[in-house]
C-alpha cells in the first residue's frame, strides 16, 4: 500500500497546495511515483499540474460519493511519475450529500483501501486539503499515515496551531488511532524579516523535532508557476523555491525511513 500523507491547515494562504504539488513533484523526480489527491473545491491542484477544468471527467467528487473508483479518476501530469485525482466545483455540495450516511468520515479511505492497478503501484499520495476542519478534511485525516502541516512563517500562523494540534488528537481517539504528525514545515519565510526568524524559533521550541529543518523561502517563481500550470520544479528548477522543495522532498523520504523501521 502507498504511504498516505494529509497536507491540512485550517488557515488559508499558508502554502497548502503549493506544497502539495511540488513536494509530489520532487518525489517523483527522485523516482517515486506519487499521486496528488485534490479534495479542494477550488481545485487550485489540479489548475497548478496544468489540469484544465474541462478534462476532469472523473473527480474526487465521484470517489467521495461511491460513482467512481480511485483507478478511474487518476490523471497522468506533465511530470513523469506524477499523477492527479482531481478536483471539480461539485465537491461543493458532497458533505451535504454524504453527511446521513454511518461512514461518511470513511469514504476517501474505502476508495484508497480499494485501488487496484497492477500498471500503476503508488509509493505516496499526497491529499490536499481544503482550508477549513469540515468533512472533506476530516476524510482526508481518517485515510492518512501522517499528516503534514505547512505554516506561514508569520505570527497569525500560530494561532491556528493548536486549534489544528486538538483536531488530530480528536482524530485519533474518533476516526484513525494510528494517524501521526510527520512534520511540520515553515513556508514562505523571508530571511530579511526579524519576525519571521523569531516565528520559526518560536514553531522550533514548542514542536521540536516535528519541525522540518527545511525552510520553504519566500520565492517569486513559486508564486508564478501555478499561471504557466506547471510546479515550480518544472517553471524553474535552479530557483532557491524548487532547491528547497527538493531538500524537504529528501527529508520526508528519511523520516519514513525511520518510521517503517521503528
């Protein structure tokens, strides 16, 4: 089975999907085939992999209401060894449409637990999240290994921290005991900027080693690679962005290591 790894924030605007593609991205550059699962209904993941709205016949609409499964709504992208479930403005609607069934946390696990494709043998899927703790997110969490937390390298961003910390406990004692934080990674951090420096330090004594020693830079080529639709690894591979995603794309890779191991 592919290893499942949530990446949730509550908080918008912290660098959820960008991290979701290019951290897929990286993964599958260093030979992993990865497969981004787009539960947004804004399905900003699927625009930034180049996905145009009218080619997502199957979404992970279908896979959360049962008409469809995992098989028939992976994509091929741009990028060799990547692939994407995507995502379309119906998931709108789903939690109102699924919320009366006795299973309604479980529908995103069921579609993962049940794929079969002998040509195609995932190593990681990466799910991302909608901005918000609702339904959508709460499959995601029930269907993960881990959870992988990006956090704006700004003082607002901790607020949000330990409203997000209770909800994977409640998580664990409700939907999946066996849910772990892999990690939690400081986006778009601005080396000119004191405060920025202080809010890493301060993430860094509070969580520990659950900290990332990667550090996503605030980087002008990471903010223009969703319009061309591609991840930036792809929009410029030299940029400090694309170095960085690669050195946390390494990172998590040694972390399961250590957690298989243990």
């Amino acid at each position: 089975m592919p290893r499942v790894i949530t990446i949730a924030n509550q908080k918008g605007g912290v660098g959820k999907t960008t991290t979701a593609i290019n951290l897929a991205t990286a993964l599958a550059a260093i030979g992993k085939n990865a497969l981004v699962v787009d539960l947004d209904p804004q399905g900003n993941a699927s625009t930034g992999l180049g996905i145009d709205r009218d080619d997502r016949n199957v979404s992970t609409y279908d896979l959360l209401t049962g008409e469809a499964r995992l098989a028939e709504a992976i994509m091929p992208t741009a990028v060799p060894r990547l692939y994407l479930a995507p995502s379309t403005l119906d998931l709108l609607g789903v939690e109102m449409e699924i919320s009366g069934q006795p299973d309604r946390a479980y529908k995103l696990k069921k579609a993962i637990a049940d794929y079969r494709n002998p040509e195609l043998e995932l190593d990681y899927i990466l799910i991302d999240c909608p901005p918000s703790l609702n339904l959508l997110t709460l499959n995601s969490l029930a269907a993960a290994d881990s959870i992988l937390v990006p956090l704006q390298c700004e003082f607002f961003a901790l607020e949000g921290l330990s409203q997000l910390l209770q909800t994977v406990d409640q998580v664990r004692e409700n939907l999946n005991p066996d849910l772990h934080i892999h990690g939690v990674v400081m986006t778009m951090f601005d080396k000119r900027n004191n405060l920025a420096s202080q809010v890493v330090e301060d993430v860094r004594e509070f969580l520990g080693e659950k900290v990332y020693d990667t550090v996503i830079p605030r980087n002008v080529r990471i903010s223009e690679a969703p319009s061309y639709g591609k991840p930036v690894l792809l929009y410029d591979l030299q940029c400090p962005g694309s170095q960085a995603y690669l050195e946390l794309a390494a990172e998590v890779i040694k972390r399961e290591k250590k957690l298989m191991a243990a």
